[in-house]
C-alpha cells in the first residue's frame, strides 16, 4: 500500500519543516494541529501557510485530545504516523502542568489508539534530549531515565512508556527519537537562539541562566526532519534512537556566533539558573548511525547563518504578529 502519512503537530517549528519535505516528496500526509497558543501564532501560521496549496497534503485544526478527530482520520487511509504534537518548553511546564500531561500523554494516547485501530505500519514519536536529566555524558539509549529534571520531561518518559506498553500489548510497531534542541529556520520564539537572535538584533539585553558555560548539543532542523524520513521508512518493531549533532556547544559560543550574523554585540544579564534546566547535553548518536543511517551535515555555524537570513527575512511581520497577539492578551 502507498504510504500515507499523519503529521501530529504539523503547524509547529518541526511540523511544519518535516511537512514541507514530505510535499517536496510528493508524500501524501494530512496535518493535525490545534494552534495552541505556546507562542506568536504568526510563526504557526507561516509555517502552515506554503502547504495550503499542497497537491500532497491537508490540514485539520483540531486537537489530539479530541475523540471526535479519529472517526474523520479513519476515512483517510493513514499508513504512518509522525506525532510532533506535544506542549513544548521546559520552564513552561511548571506553569501549566495539566496542559502538558493533558497533550503529552493523553493526546497520545488517542494517537496510539488510532494506530492499532487503524493497523499503521510505524509511528514516529518525537522525544526528547530532556529524559536524561542530568545523567552522564554523552546520552546514550541504554541509560536509564527515570530522574527528570522537569514536567515537560516526565509527560516524555510517561509518552514513551506508554508507546513502550503499547508496542507490548497490541503489537503497535514505534519508533522512538530522542531529539537534541533544534533549532533552524521556522525556530519557536520561546527558544534561546530565536530569542537571542530577536533581542541582540534589537539591542536589548538577553537573559543568561546560570552560566555561559552550559551546554547544548544544537542540532539544526534539516537533519531532524532526514531523522524522521530515516526513520518513518524503518521496518519497526520497537526502538529509540537519539537524534543529535554529536557535537555540544556553549552558550558563550552560541551568542558569538549570532553576534557575527546579527552584526550586533550581545548586552548579558545574568540570572538564577531555573530548577528544570540542566547544565549540559550531547548525543550518542552511533545507533542512530549504524541502524538508520543518520549523518547530521550542518555545523552551528551554517545553521545559525541559516537561521538568521530566515529571521531577517520575517521578522518585521513577526514583529507586528506579536504585538497584536501581546495586544489581544491584555
Ligand atoms: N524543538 C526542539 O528543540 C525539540 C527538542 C526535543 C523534542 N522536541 C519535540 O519535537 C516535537 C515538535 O517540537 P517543536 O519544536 O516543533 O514544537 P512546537 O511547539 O513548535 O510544535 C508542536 C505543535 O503541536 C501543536 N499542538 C500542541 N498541542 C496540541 C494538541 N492538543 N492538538 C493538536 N496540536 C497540538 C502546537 O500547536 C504546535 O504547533 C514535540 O513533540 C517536542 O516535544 C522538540
């Protein structure tokens, strides 16, 4: 049977780059997303906005917690799935919880009913660098997770327990990615690089939690969305790979590097690390590697000059967005 494909979470950063390669494929999917308001819509829109027209694809707003959303799926012949949809954010999770177990667990669950219902040939689960907590460097598949740091990441262990116990109870085949902080072009405005990117080019200060000297393993957009391709083709039983860059930065290196495509300097004020953040992140990524063939290409350097020329590119409207949205809240 062709492969069909349902995007979960298709207008956010992720969803809405893994869409647009699957166009470009000539893949049919059908995108679900609610447009939860975790932050300026305009960028969900933007992200939507050039599948519109797709010849390969379709979009349904609606929200996974929804029960009335499956019967209308049934009808549209899915054969795989990539779930993206989640509440997203770290610190935020502290603030919402029940949004994000709501989201996180109990809209996968409807998703993970629907692929047994629906006998789907893989699901693809976006997971995160965040179950590690503050484990040993690198992060490696076999270690235990069983210590977040935040809400956000217990609603991701909990989401790949569940799709675990799925996999064992109804046959269900998963494949699990373990992603390391993503950014790129559509990047979400609650994330360091586009905030540091805004507020530099700007001239205001940016906020440093703890220390320049934390860590990410960066990893640019285009080789997740090769991860999902990668792993969407998979002949899947049951597995979780990590989807990194191999390669950890600092924060004072990030904010030079924007500094250079900016063509600004960055005014630093230094804040209390929060609770849920840890100090560092670096992927092991030789599963991924051996077993899907994952070879990320882009270096922090050409993905941040990536990100900037599709910043300067959208931000006066960006700007304007965001200000009718900050206006419709107050
Ligand atoms: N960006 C990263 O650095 C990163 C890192 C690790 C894991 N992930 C995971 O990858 C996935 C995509 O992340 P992203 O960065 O694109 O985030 P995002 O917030 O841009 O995208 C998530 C999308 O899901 C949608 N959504 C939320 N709740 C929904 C609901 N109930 N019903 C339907 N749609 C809903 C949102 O409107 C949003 O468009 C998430 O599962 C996230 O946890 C992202």
């Amino acid at each position: 049977m062709a492969m069909k494909v349902l995007v979960t979470g298709c207008a956010g950063f992720i969803g809405g780059n893994f869409a647009r390669a699957l166009d470009a494929e000539g893949i049919p999917f059908v995108g679900v997303d609610n447009f939860t308001p975790s932050y300026a819509l305009w960028v969900k829109k933007a992200n939507i906005k050039p599948l519109l027209g797709s010849k390969f694809g379709k979009f349904i707003k609606a929200d996974i917690c929804a029960k009335k959303l499956y019967g209308k799926l049934s009808r549209e012949g899915i054969t795989h799935i990539v779930h993206l949809a989640a509440r997203t954010g770290v610190r935020d999770s502290t603030r919402v919880p029940e949004e994000y177990l709501g989201t996180n667990i109990l809209g996968t669950l409807n998703v993970l009913e629907f692929a047994r219902d629906n006998n789907v040939e893989n699901v693809v689960l976006a997971s995160t660098s965040s179950v590690y907590g503050r484990n040993e460097l690198p992060f490696s598949e076999g270690q235990a997770v069983s210590t977040p740091m935040s809400i956000y990441a217990a609603s991701k262990i909990g989401m790949e327990s569940l799709a675990h116990s799925f996999h064992n109870v109804y046959g269900v085949p998963m494949t699990i990615l373990r992603l390391f902080t993503v950014y790129g072009p559509g990047g979400r405005p609650d994330m360091a690089v586009y905030t540091f990117t805004d507020l530099i080019s700007r001239g205001e200060p940016i906020n440093i939690y703890g220390s320049l000297d934390s860590k990410r393993d960066f990893t640019f957009v285009s080789d997740v969305v090769d991860a999902l391709l990668l792993a969407l083709r998979r002949n899947a039983g049951f597995d979780v790979f990590n989807i990194g860059n191999s390669d950890s930065r600092s924060v004072g290196e990030l904010i030079g590097i924007i500094e250079k495509n900016v063509g600004a300097k960055a005014k630093k004020r230094f804040v209390a690390k929060a609770r849920e953040d840890v100090d560092a992140t670096l992927a092991d990524i030789s599963k991924a590697r051996g077993q899907l063939g994952y070879n990320p290409k882009v270096r922090l350097e050409e993905g941040i000059e990536k990100f900037v020329q599709w910043f300067n590119s959208v931000q006066f409207r960006g700007r304007a967005g965001v200000s009718r949205l900050a206006k419709k809240r107050a």
